[in-house]
C-alpha cells in the first residue's frame, strides 16, 4: 500500500515512521510512505502558502493551488481524473469531517493508495473539500494545530491492518473495536467493544495479585472471565459502542447483570 502525505512540515514526518509495526510494514515493503513538501508547488519567491481569509476574520487559510498541483503531479493527471483513481482514496484531515474509526482504518487497508493532506492554521480553502478530496475525515473532537500528528496516525492505524503487518494476525480480531467475523470456535469475534484487561508477569505486584481465573489455565472460564471484563469495561467507559456492538445471547445476560449490579450500588 502506498501513501502520500501533503504537507508544509515534510520533516514533521522523520520519526513517527520509524518504529516498530510500521517500521518493520515498510521493511518488508508492505508499505511506501512518502512525504511531499507543498512549498515546492508555490510559484513566488516567497513560497506562499496561506493568505487571509475572505470575507474577513481571524488567522490566516491555506491556499488551494498548491494541494491541487501537488496532487495532480503525483497522478500525473487532472484532480478530477485523480479524484477518480481506483483503489485510491484522497482524504483531507479536517476537524469537520466525519470520525475516523476502526472502521475507516480497515476500508483505508483495502486500498493501494491513500493520499493524505494536511492542514495548518485557521484550516484550508473550502475547495479543496468540494473539488478535490474523496473523503474529510477528523481524528476527534478536538482541534489541533495541523494534520500531520492527524496523518501519522492514520498510517499508523491503517499499517497494523495490513496483512503481514502484525505478527499475529489473529490478534487484531480480538482487539477494541474490532468488528471483524474472527474464528469461530478460537478466537470469538469482539463484535466492536473494547479489548478486555491484559496482565503479564510477575503474578504479584506490591500487593496487587493476576486474577486467579486467568493462570488455572481453564480455557472456558477464562474466554467468559474476559468476555465480562470487556463488556464491564465498555459500559463503564464507552457504553455508546454497544449501541452497535454484534452481541451474542451471552454477552446480552452478562450486561444485563452487569447493570443490574450497577443500579444497586449506592
Ligand atoms: N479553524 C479550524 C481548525 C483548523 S486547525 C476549525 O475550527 O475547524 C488546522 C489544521 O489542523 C486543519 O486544517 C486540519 O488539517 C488539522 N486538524 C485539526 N484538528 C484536527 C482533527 N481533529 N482531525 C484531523 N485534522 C485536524
């Protein structure tokens, strides 16, 4: 999978890359990730890539024409043929654009191309969404001061989903958010909840014990023990998730208690 960021900070970008699952995806040419620097598609001497707004206001907008240009010199092509590339998406990162999920993160996986551009003071001439892009898209409800922290952690999210990119692939069926089919009979689909309390050794830290279901080795008591701390832990966390979540008639009884215990306590 190939990605393209668009960006006035290209060296923003010399690090985040570099670790880990995303290293080792690029590695193993599983991915190519380039940077471009939208300086290099301004004509004055300047380099300018901002002017003040219309109509008035505060900060300054980024200019449209250097998004434009860039793109069209990566596809070799005018942006409306571009915006039509197959397996490709161009994808804006914007506050106001629709949440990025686990969701966006796996359609983005089964692409060849995802081309990222990025943002920076007061936001982006308003054509770039209308003319140019495929899809806006937020990271959460928040502003920060530009889409590269937004774009690295797309990559990121949307490496890991690539086939070969985990060691383990089952691994990713089982974690938060997870909406895949899974295996039935060995690893239960998590049907979109968060992934269930994980702990490692030592058995005792200070005076804080493993619990005990989890090193008898009872496979059945431990898949239900963590089924329950999972679903205990999207209630009391995120109880939006299970409005959509894929639940099982056990996971149904489990929250039934689980809220019934709640209600009870003072
Ligand atoms: N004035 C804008 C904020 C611009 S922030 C507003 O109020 O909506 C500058 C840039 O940072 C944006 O163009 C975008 O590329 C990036 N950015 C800020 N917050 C973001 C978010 N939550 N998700 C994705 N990109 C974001």
């Amino acid at each position: 999978m190939r990605f393209d960021i668009l960006t006035i900070f290209p060296e923003f970008f010399a690090g985040p890359f570099d670790y880990g699952i995303v290293r080792r995806a690029r590695e193993a040419s599983l991915t190519e990730i380039h940077v471009h620097d939208l300086r290099r598609y301004t004509h004055d001497r300047h380099h300018t890539v901002d002017d003040r707004p219309f109509g008035g206001g505060e900060g300054m907008v980024m200019k449209p024409e250097p998004f434009f240009e860039a793109v069209e010199d990566l596809f070799g092509e005018p942006a409306s043929e571009a915006r039509c590339a197959p397996q490709t998406s161009i994808v804006l990162l914007s506050p106001s654009g629709p949440l990025f999920r686990q969701q966006t993160a796996a359609r983005w996986a089964g692409l060849e191309r995802l081309v990222l551009l990025c943002g920076r003071y007061e936001g982006i001439d308003e054509r770039v969404a209308k003319h140019l892009v495929n899809e806006e898209i937020s990271i959460g409800d928040f502003v920060l001061s530009g889409g590269e922290l937004a774009a690295a952690l797309v990559v990121d999210a949307v490496t890991r989903l690539l086939p070969g990119a985990l060691g383990n692939a089952a691994s990713a069926l089982r974690e938060s958010f997870a909406v895949s089919a899974g295996e039935p009979g060995v690893f239960p689909p998590a049907g979109g909840i968060l992934d269930c309390p994980q702990f490692t050794r030592p058995r005792e830290l200070r005076c804080w014990q493993v619990p005990e279901v989890l090193v008898e080795g009872n496979h059945e008591e431990i898949r239900r023990w963590r089924r329950r701390q999972a679903l205990a832990k999207t209630l009391r966390n995120r109880p939006d998730l299970l409005e959509c979540a894929c639940l099982e008639e056990e996971d149904r009884s489990i929250l039934a208690e689980l809220r019934a215990g709640k209600s009870r306590t003072p």
